[in-house]
C-alpha cells in the first residue's frame, strides 16, 4: 500500500483513522532455536501490543510501520512478510492498521511518553500476554511467515 493507492485515498476520506506497525522479533539470545517477539506498554491506555501507530499525511504505510518501530521500541529493523489489516473501532471511530513482520537489527528501548516498557517474550507468552485478542492472530500469521522454527514455538 503506497500513498497513491486509490483505496488507501478512499478510505481516508471516510474518516477511517490509518496505521501501521510491526510483528517485531528477534532470534532468542536464550535458546539457539528460538524466537521472542516483543510487546510494547501503553502507560495511556495501560496495554501490551504490538509496535503501532498512525501514518502521517501522505506517508507509505510500511515507512510508517518503519517509523513507529523505531520510534516506540528504539529499534532499527528489517521488514518481511505483510501480514494482513486489522480493523476495529477506537474512540468511536474505524481504524485500520497494517501490519509487517520485522527482524530486529539494532537498537535499544529508552522508555518515553508513548511507550514506558518493553518485553521480549516466545511466541506463547507474547499471546497471552497481549491485551487484545486481535493482535494475538498476527503472532500465528508471523510464525507461518518465518521460514523455519522449532515446535516449542507453535
């Protein structure tokens, strides 16, 4: 999705509020074949999720979903599958968010306004750990996207 796809345009103008972010993991520095993803702490609204937030004017939405990583987890990451649009209402209005998997490359989190805590967690606790239910399918979509993993991930 690009800042000049049509449907992109058509869906702003009907207020629908757009956003992106990352399925953000990493190879687990604890075990050779595992994976953490990491969750981020919304002191605001007291929730674990998925590095997110709203594009700017104009702005593609995968540099978008590369901003808000950056700018919510301090990581520089490099982005791989698409793995689908969420849709929900917040604050009584449509959004859409799409989400990416993420390979995180380098960085470190400094607790700021938005987000006040990070974690790294397997797979089975990142879903449990989420607060909403929704963001718990992006987790399976991200692991059928990952070319291998060892069951205990599943």
């Amino acid at each position: 999705m690009t800042g000049s796809d049509p449907g992109r345009t058509r869906t702003a103008r009907t207020g629908t509020v757009l956003a992106a972010g990352c399925v953000l993991w990493r190879k687990s520095p604890h075990s050779a074949d595992g994976t953490e993803i990491c969750l981020v702490h919304r002191p605001k609204y007291d929730d674990w999720s998925h590095p997110k937030g709203k594009l700017k004017h104009a702005e593609d939405a995968l540099a978008g979903a590369l901003r808000e990583v950056l700018e919510e987890t301090g990581h520089h990451c490099s982005p791989g599958a698409r793995l689908g649009t969420v849709s929900y209402l917040a604050n009584g209005r449509p959004k859409e968010v799409v989400y990416w998997a993420a390979e995180a490359t380098d960085g470190e989190f400094a607790p700021n306004d938005e987000v006040d805590r990070v974690l790294w967690l397997p797979p089975p606790t990142a879903r449990t750990r989420l607060t909403q239910p929704r963001d718990r399918l992006l987790i399976d979509a991200l692991l059928a996207s990952l070319p291998t993993r060892s069951p205990s991930e599943a």
